[in-house]
C-alpha cells in the first residue's frame, strides 16, 4: 500500500537555526499538506498546495517558515530561524484532489533548544 | 471562523463498554465530516467519513458516526470497545467551498482490558 513518505523522523536543533523537513506524498496525489500539531491539540494547516501551487498558506508564519513544491511531487518545509515554540509535530498528507480523503505520514517531530 | 470541538479529552473505559465521542462544528453551510484515528506508534489514518446521503456512516473495526445537521454534531460510536482501540480520536470537518480541513483536538481513549 502506498504511503506519505517524510524525513527525518525526529529533529533536534537550538533556536535560530534552520531545520528543513522532507515529504514525499502518494504517487499521483496532487494535493499536498503540511500542518503542524502541538502537543495536546489537533493537527492545524500551513500551507496546501496544489500540484506546485499554494492556494492556502494563511496560517503559515511567513517571517520564518517557507514551503515549496517545485516540481509538482516532493515538498520542502523550512523553518528559519527556529524558535522554542516551533517544537511541535509536523505533518504531511496528500490527496487525489482537495475534495478527496487525506492521507497522512508519519510526521516529523521537532524538538527546539 | 469555523471551529471544531471534541467534548472529551480523555475516556477510559473497560473492554466491551459502550462507545461514543462527540463532536460539534460551527459552520453553517454544507461539510464534509471525518473521523481519524491513530494508533500508538502510528499515523493519522481515516476512520470515516461523511460527504452526503444517509447520516449513519458505517467505518473501519466497527466504529460508526452519525450527522446531525440541526446539531452541528458528528458523534463517534462503537457498540463494544476492545484493548486495540486505544488511541487518540480525531473530528475534522472541511466546508464544501473551501479547502481547509479544521480538526478538533483530538479525544485519547484509554480501553483497560
């Protein structure tokens, strides 16, 4: 069975560093997302594209956080620099479309210092 | 703005007891609803969902939800739990008109065997 893809796993850094996080979604997926989930709460979007164009990234801190998928397939997620609330969980998920079921990966958990 | 809330943070409960987790939305136009579930260890992984027709929603391991759209509420229910579902429950609901996907914060269900 097909699955979200993402790297690393885990990710220790001291504040005001750059971290990047790695998602490779579904083959054929063309809707893409990242969210972020702080412990204790829900997963809450930053950013959604589809294929390589963002059409939601209204809760995406702009100041430090960047998103790409330049290509259509594989999307970046940058943070810089970090900051001690940035330590969260990070999830990608893709669908067929936007209307369609989300598929989720394991995420990658950010620990900041 | 569109919200989601999960009545319950935590449930505990003994094996073959009675099942239900509520969940209530405030939007006022068409939605579409969702349950997922992860499991410890694992990802976010759908449970059910509603996007039209009948307002009983049959799912994975026996669960079930039912939409009651003069309730704005999607509640979660299984006739008798089991050890295995142990994990933390969560609401999402995403307008028709838009893209967005809210979640609640999530319900841990702790079953003791």
């Amino acid at each position: 069975e097909a699955e979200v893809a993402q790297s690393p796993r885990y990710k220790i850094t001291e504040k005001s560093q750059a971290v990047a996080f790695w998602c490779d979604p579904i083959s054929g997926h063309a809707t893409l997302y990242w969210y972020r989930q702080i412990l204790g709460q829900g997963p809450e979007l930053l950013v959604q594209f589809q294929d390589e164009s963002v059409v939601d990234d209204s809760q995406l801190p702009k100041d430090r956080f960047s998103a790409e998928r330049l290509k259509g397939v594989d999307s970046t997620l940058k943070i810089q620099p970090a900051e001690l609330g940035d330590s969260a969980m990070y999830l990608c998920a893709s669908s067929s479309d936007s209307e369609e079921t989300q598929y989720f990966g394991p995420g990658t958990r950010l620990l900041v210092l | 703005a569109q919200s989601v809330s999960q009545h319950n943070h935590h449930v505990i409960l003994s094996e073959a007891a009675s099942l239900e987790l509520g969940c209530n939305y405030s939007y006022g136009g068409t939605v579409n609803l969702f349950w997922y579930v992860q499991y410890p260890g694992q990802h976010l992984q759908l449970l059910l969902k509603y996007f039209s027709g009948d307002p009983l929603v049959k799912g994975i391991k026996g669960f079930e939800a039912e939409f009651i759209k003069s309730k704005f509420s999607f509640n979660l229910r299984k006739p008798s739990v089991q050890w295995s579902d142990t994990a933390e429950y969560f609401c999402a609901v995403r307008n028709t008109g838009g893209f967005k996907t809210i979640f609640g914060a999530g319900t841990r269900l702790f079953v003791k065997a």
